[in-house]
C-alpha cells in the first residue's frame, strides 16, 4: 500500500470487523495470500485496489466471497523513526 502506508510503519488494525460492508482499506485473506488493500465495493463483487501503481487491480467477485477471511480494517499507521 506504498505510498500511502511505508515500509516499517505499525498498522492499526480494528478487528471488529469480519466482512467487507464499507468501502476502506482492509486486511484480509484470499485464495492463501494476505493482502492489505483498498476495497470498493462494485455490483460485481469487490474492487481491489492498491495505492502502489506496481500493482494490478482485480476483482474478487460475489461468488467466491466464501474464499475471503477478513482480519479487520486499517484505521491508521505510526511511523517508527527509532531511538
């Protein structure tokens, strides 16, 4: 999720949520991979997006929503700078 989120940086995660009912940045497992993404939600299914334009966009539609495990959503970031 380079730029928005760094290399190094403590993410904060709410684990509160379980499914994907809003659009926001998520931690989540599909298919065996974890990813922290950007969903939008689409009439499709998901809208997965990464802020790093390395990356592909890709849809994960309705029908495979039983493959995805969410582990909650991305509330903010902290950058450690040392000591």
């Amino acid at each position: 999720m380079y730029p928005t989120y760094k290399n190094g940086e403590t993410l904060f995660v709410d684990i509160g949520f379980s499914q994907i009912d809003i659009d926001a940045v998520f931690m989540f497992m599909y298919r065996g991979e974890v990813y922290i993404k950007r969903v939008q939600r689409i009439p499709d299914g998901l809208l997965i997006i990464s802020d790093n334009t390395k990356y592909k966009e890709f849809t994960i539609p309705r029908e495979n929503y039983h493959e995805i495990k969410v582990f909650g959503r991305i509330n903010g970031a902290l950058e450690y700078k040392g000591f």
